[in-house]
C-alpha cells in the first residue's frame, strides 16, 4: 500500500434514482407539449382527425419503459431503510473533500454492503477511503497504489483476479471490495486496528506509521459524530 498521490475528480454519474427523475420529468414533458400541439393545430386548422390520431399515439406511448420501471403499472421505487443515513455521512464528506455529493453517497452505500458481507467496520472503510484517496477514485501513486484505497495490484493479485484482474482496480466497487478484504486481513493478523492500518500503509517508520494510524482513526471518529447527530436528529423528529 501507498499513499494515495489525487489526480483530478471526475463524477461517474448519478445513481438510479435520479436518473429515474429526470426520465420521469421527460416523459410528463413530452405529453404536454403533444397537448399543447393537438389544441394549437385544433384551434388553427380544425384538425380533429390529427388530434386523435396524437391522443391514439399518446395512448400507445408506454411509460413504464420510458421511466425505467418493470411491468405495466408505474411500481413504487424501493428505497433503502439506511438511504438517509448514507446521505447524511454522503453529503458531509463532499463538503469537507469537494466532490459530488450524490458521488460520495453512492460510495458510503457500497461502503456499508462490503462492511457487512465481510464483517468490517463500514465507517472505518470510509475513513482509509478519506485518507487514501479524498474520495478521487482515480487517484494513483507514484508507487502504483491505485483507486479509493490505494491498493496496489501486483500485490494482491489474488484478490483482484477473480473480479476481472488489475484492469478494474479504478473501479470503486472492485476497489473497495479487495481494499477492504486487506485490511481485514491485516486486523486479523495483528489483533489490532492500528497495527493493521501500519500494515495497511506499509509505513516505513514508526513515526509515519503513527501518523497514518492517527488520521485514519480521527477521521472515523468525526464520521461517527456525524452519523450520531444523524441519529439523534431522527429520534427527535419521531417524538
């Protein structure tokens, strides 16, 4: 592991729900303005056999399709029990590192099904996550650590070939699953989250190892303050 070096951020795109939104929008758009047309055409020309032959097209228009969802029926979006914590902690982070919010969210939601599959600390993935790479999922050292975590591929290329090989180490998910089996791996080697951590960054000195430890265990205190004020908000608000 190395220390992460921050190329330029670029946001890879929003999640589903949004997309979902703006499908949605487009689509109740479009049928207004086939209406607005059909009453212009009405009141200029008396085209009564061309609205119907709009209305019969708009009736053929499926708007399942058009929005994204299954079925005949427009089905309620599923939304998950955790979203507004992952908000919560997701717009913090984009404040405090200047990325997308909707970027940052998307990964503390990644974040927390990787630390659940492997019994690891979610927060504490976030907080090498923070220190790595600034949320920059391109990020790359001078040393070939790459991605979220930092994590060099000749190293655990084990880990990273049955997801595809060194090819998707940028990919945050791949990233954060084979960064995180690390870490914890390393947990269960010394016993201990700092020694891990010195390990995790391959610090050459107790000094820097420290400091690394340091950072990464203050950062997932100030997630953890954020994500209580979270909690306590949400409790008030239930009274």
């Amino acid at each position: 592991m190395a220390k992460s070096h921050p190329a330029r951020f670029y946001d890879h795109g929003a999640p589903r729900f949004a997309q979902w939104a703006r499908n949605t929008v487009a689509s109740f758009a479009l049928l207004a303005c086939l209406a607005s047309l059909s009453i212009i055409l009405h009141n200029q020309y008396g085209g009564a056999r061309f609205i119907s032959a709009v209305m019969h097209a708009v009736g053929a228009i499926d708007l399942t399709q058009m929005v994204g969802l299954p079925g005949d029926r427009l089905a309620p979006v599923a939304i998950d029990r955790n979203e507004g914590k992952y908000r919560a902690i997701g717009e913090y982070l984009a404040r405090r590192y200047r990325v997308s919010s909707e970027v940052t969210t998307n990964i503390v939601a990644k974040s927390h099904l990787i630390g659940a599959e492997l019994k690891l600390d979610p927060i504490l993935i976030l907080a090498v996550i923070s220190v790595e790479s600034r949320f920059n999922p391109i990020a790359e050292s001078v040393m070939g650590a790459k991605g979220l975590m930092q994590v060099i591929p000749r190293y655990h290329t084990e880990k990273f070939d049955p997801l595809g090989g060194e090819k998707v180490a940028f990919d945050p998910v791949a990233n954060i699953l084979v960064g995180a089996k690390v870490l914890k791996e390393y947990i269960r080697r010394t016993g201990d989250v700092a020694d891990a951590l010195q390990m995790y960054v391959g610090a050459s000195s107790e000094e820097n190892e420290n400091g690394y430890s340091f950072k990464v265990m203050t950062e997932r205190d100030r997630l953890n303050y954020v994500l209580r004020q979270y909690q306590n908000q949400n409790r008030t608000a239930r009274q």
